[in-house]
C-alpha cells in the first residue's frame, strides 16, 4: 500500500495550461503523490493569454479535475491570479468550499508570516502596449517549445542528452540576467518593510530559494519556478521550505503511475 507524502503548505506556479510547453502529464503525476493541507496556486495555471479552443488535451483537463479532487478531500486552495490568467481576477475573493480566489496571499507558518504573490505587478511587458507585445513572445515562445521537443526527440534517439533553447536563451541574455535580480531584490525589499519572513512569487520560472539581507533587516526569498521547463514546486513541511524537482524514477518509486491510474478508474466508477 503506498501513501502519499503530506506537506503543510505546497506552492506551485506558471503551469500554463492550454499551451504546448505545458508538462500537464507530469504535474498531475506529482500532484497524486502528495496531499498537502494548504495548496497555493500561484498565477498563470490556466493560460488564458495564450488559450486555443483547438488546444485543451485531456491531460490538461485531467490536472484541474486532481486540482478540485484535492479540494473536495479537505485540501484548502488559494488561486491567486498571475498575468496569464488575469482575466480571473474580476472573481476575487470568490470562495467556493475550500477553492478561493485571492490576488495575493499571507499565510501564518509556525509564527512566521509568509506573503505570497504571482510577482507581474514588477514587470512592465505586462501592462499597456507591452502586454500586447508579450502576448506575441508567447506566442514565440509556445513555437519555441514544439521546436525544442521535436530536437529532444532527436536527441532522445541517438542517446543524447536533452536541452532546453528558452532556457539557454534566457541564461545567456544579460537583461534576463539583470531583470531576474531586480525583481527578486525588488520582492525582498518589500517583503522587509513589511515585516514579513518569507516572500514568496512565480511569474520569472526560475526556482529558488536565498536569504536576502539589507541595511533593513533580511527575509527568505523563494519562487516556485514553472512547469514549462523546471518542473518544479515548492514544499513546505515541518518548518522548513525545500524545492521538489520533477523526478519520475523517484516519484515511480514511491507512488507507481499505474496506482493512481487505478484509483482514477475506481473512481469513474464510483461517480457513473
């Protein structure tokens, strides 16, 4: 009998769903293996940026049925609304049962204050003109995804190890480098004025977790990263945070794909 990993809090964000770059088959394998008491879904789950009514996979689907499965089983959601799903936000504070809408979040932990939010409100492609242009980037960028996996598909053949191009772009470009740093000093700083422990975004799609000090006292920094290209999520548990890295020999070996595949059918048959 294998049961799933309980955590305090988990925190995940920028899953894109409804766009090609979206690993959905692998989140909802990792989302069967833990039952969390609080899940935070930290902006851009649904791409409505980028949404296709020609584009919605059953696997899509399948990650916001496990999303509601969790809710109705005593797990409490907060969706706070990102840049890609803004449209969401005119349902602010709209709760259903254990589902709500917030646009920012702060969660006591242990006596610690932990403020939590998608992180666009520090980007400026996503307001006025810029947005319509970062629209078209993501549009780039889902092009992008479909071209790198058919490489990886090459590669896979011929034993070669996988790349990520977005990834290596984004790495390589100077700006990226510096408009990552400013936004997480910029998340920081606010977090200290506001006397808060951890600050906690998404939005970059780079995972991390570092203490930030300044001349006004210091905070813990963490972002949840995507599940476009890391694949990640951040834990907490016990007082302390970690990031969870997709591993599909780890997570095989803990809850088999085939188990859960098992309850969805025990499952369909108890809802006919």
């Amino acid at each position: 009998m294998y049961s799933k990993r309980e955590l305090d809090v988990l925190v995940i964000s920028d899953i894109h769903l409804g766009t090609y770059g979206c690993h959905a088959k692998e989140l909802l394998h990792y989302l069967k293996t833990v039952n969390p008491q609080t899940l935070v879904l930290n902006g851009d789950i649904i791409d409505i940026w980028n949404f296709s009514k020609s584009y919605f996979p059953s696997a899509h689907m399948d990650v916001l049925r496990q999303i509601m499965k969790m809710a109705s089983q005593g797990t409490h959601i907060y969706y706070i609304t990102g840049n890609h799903d803004e449209l969401l936000r005119k349902y602010t504070d709209i709760q259903l049962g254990n589902f709500e809408v917030v646009d920012k979040l702060v969660l006591n932990l242990d006596g610690k204050k932990a403020w939590i939010f998608h992180g666009d409100v520090f980007d400026s492609s996503t307001k006025g003109y810029a947005k319509f242009l970062a629209k078209l980037g993501g549009k780039g960028y889902d092009l992008l995804i479909l071209i790198n996996r058919f490489i990886n598909w090459v590669l896979n053949l011929f034993g070669k190890e996988k790349m990520s191009f977005s990834k290596k772009v984004k790495d390589g470009v100077k700006k990226a480098v510096a408009f990552v740093n400013d936004f997480e000093v910029t998340a920081a700083e606010l977090a200290i004025e506001k006397n808060y422990d951890y600050v906690v975004c998404g939005h970059i799609h780079m995972p991390q977790i570092k203490e930030v000090k300044t001349e006004k006292g210091s905070v813990t920094y963490l972002n949840s990263g995507d599940w476009v290209e890391n694949l990640t999520a951040l834990e907490y548990d016990k007082g302390k945070w970690d990031i969870f890295h997709y591993d599909k020999n780890y997570l095989d070996l803990i809850y088999p794909k085939d188990n859960f595949e098992q309850e969805d059918i025990v499952s369909k048959i108890l809802a006919s």
